[in-house]
C-alpha cells in the first residue's frame, strides 16, 4: 500500500511540473545556443591565427545551429530577452543582418535595453548603413555609458564627445528628447 501512495505522489508531482517542461527545454535551448556561439567565437580566433578554413566552417555551422536553437528557446520563451539577444548576436555573425534589425527592432519596441541597441548598431553595420548604426550607438551610449567599451577603441571618444555634448544641452534645457536610434531622414 505504501508503495502504491508513493507512485501517486510522484504522478501528482510529474503532473503538477508538466506545465513547466516545455520552460525547462526552452531553457536548455537557450543554455546550448549560448555556448555554441560561445564556442564559435574561439573557433573563429583560432582559424583566423591558423587560417584554418575548416575551423571556420565548422564555426560558421554552430552559430547557424545556435540561432534555430536561440529561435526555438525565444518562441517558447516569449519576452525573455536573453533568448532574442542571443539570436541577434547569431544572426549579426551569420552576416543576416536584415533579420537581426527586425528581431532587434521588434524587441527595443518591447522594451528597450542598450544590449538591443548596440546590437541593432551592429546588425546595421553588417548591412552598410553607418548612419543607422552610428545612431544606435549614440543611443546606448547615452542610456548606458558602460557600453561604449564593448565597441572599437577609434569608435569610444567621438561617441563620448557626443554624449557629453549632449548631456550639456540636457542641463542647458535645450535638449527636448534623447537620441533617436535611427539616423534621422535625410531632407529630399
């Protein structure tokens, strides 16, 4: 008998958490696709010491493999932005940057975060679109300064000029809102 309340206690217990599997595998996903990019940045570091082309291709298919996977975890993990972060950041290495700004742009208009938008600067840069990039830039140096050494050293002191600059018209009252983080139209 005591056999049979424990097997019921353990379905009750399987039955209550099944609700969270389709969580956990998405978790799993996440974890995965974050150390196959992970893993492909070495790789890549590696083949371009060595110049080892099958190092290269063999980082080209984790990275492509990490953004199904990021892809699926994003899915089952609405919101959640580690899971699109980690996507953008796979389809910015895979060179599809058209797909990384609208994965980017959709979430910044969930919730803006200056991980997004420097990612978006560099998803516009994959695409040529220095204007579009320099903005995003401009705005995740002015929301979080932190960020601005994650970029190139030549890239840090003009942006920190910027902001600075604009940090004085903010004071000066003269500032009506932050930058944008897309370049501004250009008059036709």
């Amino acid at each position: 008998m005591k056999m049979l309340w424990r097997l019921l206690l353990v379905a009750l217990f399987a039955l209550a958490l099944w609700p969270e599997f389709p969580r956990y595998q998405a978790e799993w996903r996440l974890y995965d696709a974050n150390f196959r990019v992970a893993q492909a940045l070495r790789m890549s570091q590696s083949a371009a010491r060595s110049s080892a082309a099958d190092a290269d291709r063999a980082a080209l298919s984790q990275v492509t493999l990490a953004e199904t996977l990021a892809a699926q975890a994003a899915a089952a993990l609405p919101g959640d932005p580690r899971a699109v972060l980690t996507q953008s950041i796979a389809l910015i290495m895979i060179r599809r940057g058209a797909d990384a700004v609208a994965l980017l742009e959709a979430a910044i208009n969930a919730g803006e975060r200056p991980e997004f938008t420097i990612n978006l600067g560099r998803a516009r840069t994959t695409l040529g679109d220095e204007a579009g990039a320099n903005a995003a830039y401009l705005r995740t140096a002015w929301a979080s300064p932190q960020a601005i050494v994650t970029l190139p050293r030549a890239m840090r002191e003009d942006l920190q000029h910027q902001v600075e600059r604009l940090d004085a018209q903010l004071r000066a009252g003269q500032l009506s809102a932050p930058p944008l983080r897309d370049a501004a139209p250009s008059p036709k």
